[in-house]
C-alpha cells in the first residue's frame, strides 16, 4: 500500500484529494487510522499530494501575542453556543463586513465543510462536533474565492487550517481560526453507536455533543441518558480510546499555533460559577490578522494567565495520551460486537456504575442536574 504520508498517520484533512489531477488517491477509514492511498496505475509521480500534506510538510506555527478569556456580548448566541461563543460571533462580523465563512456542518450524516454567505447560514456551524469532518472539495473553492479577491474565514481543527494554508499559500485574504482538539474518532464510532438504538446517521438531521460544561449526545432531540449519566459515547471519547492513530502523535498540539486565532474553552477559569455557567472561551491571537478579527466583533475579553491556561488545556502543550483499552474497544467494534457490549467488557466498573446510577434515577431515589464533566480532568481507566 502506497501512502501520501506515513501509515496510519494521516489525519483526513483531504487535501492531497483535492490537489491530484488525476484523482489517484482514496481515503481509506479502517477506524483504527485514515489513510491517505495512492492508486499506482493512475499516479503520475508529480509529488504534489506529498507536497500539499500537512503531516509532512507542517507550516509554521507561531506563538500567541494575545491571550484572553470572554465571550460574545450578545446574549443570544452565548447561549446558543457550546461555550462562550465566540467563534459564532467572529463569524457573524466576518460576514457583516463582507467576507465569507467556512466550516463545518452535519449534512445528511457527514460532517462537511461549507460556505456561510449571510448572517443566517452562520447557525449551521454552532456547536461542537466530537467526530471527524469531512473537507474534500472545499480547498480549491476557497483558493478560487481568494483568487477572485474575497475575503475568506475558514473555522476547523489544526490540521486542516495547516491544510488550508498548504493548498493555497500565502493568501492575503486568508484569516483561520484553529480549534484547540483533544482527537477525533471515526464517524464509524458515531455511527456504531447510534446503531444501538436502531438509529441511522445518515438519516440524522440533527446532532449536539454538548452544552456548555455539560457532556451528553442528543440526536434529533433524543438523549441517550438520565442526567446524571455521561452516555457510552462520550465516555468512550473522553477516555481518549476511540481517536484515529495520527491524533496521539498530533505536531499542532503545543502552545504554538497555527491559525490566526485559536479558540477553545476556558478550563479552569477562576472567574464566578455563575458567569463560567454560561460558557467561558479561551483565545489566543497569533497575528494581525487574527487582532482585526477580534477588533471588528463585539466580546467581552479578559486578562487570562497563559500558564494556568496551558495547564487546563493539555493539548496547547502535548498530544492526549492513548487509553489503555483502545486497542481492545477498537478491535472488538471492528468485529462487528455492539457498541455497549464493547464498552462493558473495556469499562466494566465504569458502565455498571452508570446502569446503576441510571436506574435509581429513573426510580427517582436520585435527583440532580447534568454530570459535568471536564476533558484534561475526565477519570482515565
């Protein structure tokens, strides 16, 4: 097998897809990694695919020369947001003053990247999205767009922005966002796991993996646990077992970043527990771009400590270390077992614990809100 880059370490950012004019090359998605393969009888050995790679050819990454804590002061999309919203309303002020947004949505169950034109079609992209996403075909759209003299805000997880930056280089009128990402698993899981419930993710229209501190998988307006329970997907993700091989050995995972902006949330913030309730971001600027970007949107932003920041998010300083289970969990969904078989036999103490809180929820001899869970702070069995 003939790869862009080395086995089982490409990320699925598609742009080498993009970039071969003779469509040789294939996504190939085991689960445990992607693959980027190149079909040899149609290769032509022009190295473009190696050279458009973010994996290996990296960009330069850059030190933050701003760091800040906040949120959008429109109240609406705070709460809309899965944080403090601030990624909407960069976006929102990017289109008012005549630029175009790119990022990700759920579109007939995959998770593609698109346009936003107007202030309406900005609604897609909210919230945050604990799979891979899908971004074959949007670098050539974004590179003619910067041809033509648009501005372009592209909004995804490093990898991809390093993607972006790669397939069009040095581009005015280019401005990124990066997401601070802890992994991403296969849509596979996603899908796997929906299939429990006789649900199908292509027939999906609507997924959210969070609000605000709380972590809980809702499809179509079904929830999938009582409230005091994290459900076995998200478990499974916050465990660090179900990413793709190339996220523990993720190079963007350092306090040097890639994009103009890098926005995440505000882990350990000391402020109030009423206002951190309502959804806190971090960001980090990098360059100028990045500054015009935050002086052209309407944010409350305060001073934040860079270091304690750091420490409450382990991948501004290394990459989220592999569970101990995942080649067990990933082994056995690759068998065909059910998702919640799998993860009793991987997490037994964890999923009887669960079954038991939820069962005394439902007989209502336990009450309570939301479980609250925090990524760098989740139990790691």
């Amino acid at each position: 097998m003939k790869t862009v880059c080395k086995e089982n370490q490409c990320a699925g950012c598609m742009a080498c897809i993009d970039i071969c004019s003779k469509k040789a090359i294939q996504l190939v998605d085991s689960i445990v990694a992607y693959n980027a393969v190149i079909d040899e009888n149609n290769c032509i050995n022009c190295g473009a695919c190696q050279k458009v790679c973010q994996e290996n050819n990296p960009p330069v990454q850059m030190k933050p020369i701003v760091w800040k804590e906040g949120w959008a002061n429109n109240q609406v999309i705070r709460e809309k947001s899965s944080s403090g919203g601030l990624a909407t309303a960069i976006e929102l002020a990017f289109i008012k003053n005549g630029g175009t947004v790119c990022s990700c949505s759920l579109k007939e169950g995959d998770f593609l990247f698109s346009f936003a034109y107007t202030e309406k079609d900005v609604a897609k992209f909210t919230g945050s999205k604990y799979v891979k996403s899908n971004p074959k075909g949007v670098y050539k759209k974004i590179l003619e767009k910067l041809k033509k003299g648009e501005k372009v805000l592209f909004v995804g997880l490093p990898c991809q922005v390093a993607a972006v930056k790669n397939f069009v280089g040095n581009k005015e009128n280019l401005y990124t966002i990066d997401l601070i990402c802890h992994g991403t698993p296969s849509p596979k899981i996603l899908e796997r796991f929906l299939n429990d419930y006789k649900l199908d993710l292509y027939s999906t229209q609507d997924i959210r993996f969070r609000v605000k501190t709380k972590f809980y998988l809702e499809s179509d307006q079904k929830r999938f646990t009582v409230p005091t329970v994290i459900d076995n997907y998200l478990m499974i993700f916050l465990n660090s077992t179900s990413y793709t091989e190339n996220c523990y050995e993720c190079k963007y995972a350092k306090q040097e970043r890639i994009g103009d902006i890098t926005l995440g949330d505000s882990w350990g913030s000391e402020l109030p527990e009423d206002i951190q309730s309502k959804g806190v971001s971090l960001v980090f600027c990098q360059t100028d771009n990045g500054k015009y970007l935050l002086e052209q949107t309407d944010l409350q932003l305060l001073d934040v400590d860079l270091e304690r920041a750091i420490t409450w998010n382990h991948q501004l300083h290394h990459p989220s270390v592999k569970s101990k289970q995942r080649e067990k969990f990933l082994n056995a969904i690759n068998e065909g077992k059910k998702f919640r078989q799998v993860v009793l036999t991987c997490y037994p103490k964890r999923y009887i614990k669960n079954l038991v809180k939820t069962i005394l929820y439902k007989m209502k001899i336990i009450r309570g809100g939301q479980v609250r869970y925090c990524i760098i702070l989740t139990e790691r069995i």
